[in-house]
C-alpha cells in the first residue's frame, strides 16, 4: 500500500490516570453491566459470567476495563468509524503531588523512535 492509501488510518493513544473514589459504585455499576451482557445466570456462559463477575469484585482496574469502551469515545464523531481497538487497565502506585509522576516521555522509547523515523509524531492534548 502506498502512503496515500493508508493515511486515512490514524492510530490514537490514550493514557490516563483516574482515581477510584468509591469502589462499591464502581463495581456494583460493573455487575450491573455485566448481568446486561450475559443475560439470566445459569445460561450457556455462566461459567464467564461468574468470572468476570469475581473478577470486577475483586479488582477496581477490572472493573473500570470492563466499563470502557473505545467505540464509545468515537460513535458520535463524524467522519470517523472504528476499525481496531484493544485497551486494558491497571492498578498502578502514583502520586499526584509529584510534580514527575506524569512524564509522557519516560515509556520504553521505541515510540519516540518510531516518531522520528516517521517525520513526525502526535499532537499531545491534555484537554
């Protein structure tokens, strides 16, 4: 494929930082979606029913992961159709008082690498 044929394709990253205020909502909010999903317990998936249930009991990135969803970032913008998307979650030790604890740069450097080889890289946004 020739560039002009795959410029139409934009690969976004996204990376935030949240904080789990109350985990009950969260992952009472997470069963209810996830009874929505699978349907009456006792179906042909009970068995996954239960482990993403244990799941988002157990863990609050579980949870969240199982409530995000990429399409919904994009559905309503024009122009635009999703094609490919993955994403995942993790408890991770930060600190918001540090004024280093947010260095975009400080990933495996194989993307800054890419990015200059490309001519280029991304548009930061932080809106």
């Amino acid at each position: 494929m020739s560039t002009s044929e795959t410029s139409r394709f934009v690969r976004l990253r996204v990376e935030m930082v949240l904080e789990i205020t109350d985990p009950d909502a969260l992952s009472g909010t997470a069963l209810e979606s996830i009874a929505v999903e699978y349907g009456e317990p006792g179906g042909e998936s009970a068995e996954e029913r239960m482990l993403a249930e244990d799941a988002v009991r157990e863990d609050g990135a579980e949870a969240l992961s199982s409530l995000v969803d990429p399409f919904d970032l994009v559905s309503e913008v024009p122009g635009v159709a999703l094609t490919q998307a993955s994403w995942s979650s993790e408890i991770v030790d930060y600190d918001p008082d540090d004024p280093d604890a947010w260095d975009l740069d400080d990933e495996d450097g194989e993307e800054d690498e890419e990015d200059d080889e490309e001519g280029g890289g991304g548009v930061p946004h932080n809106g």
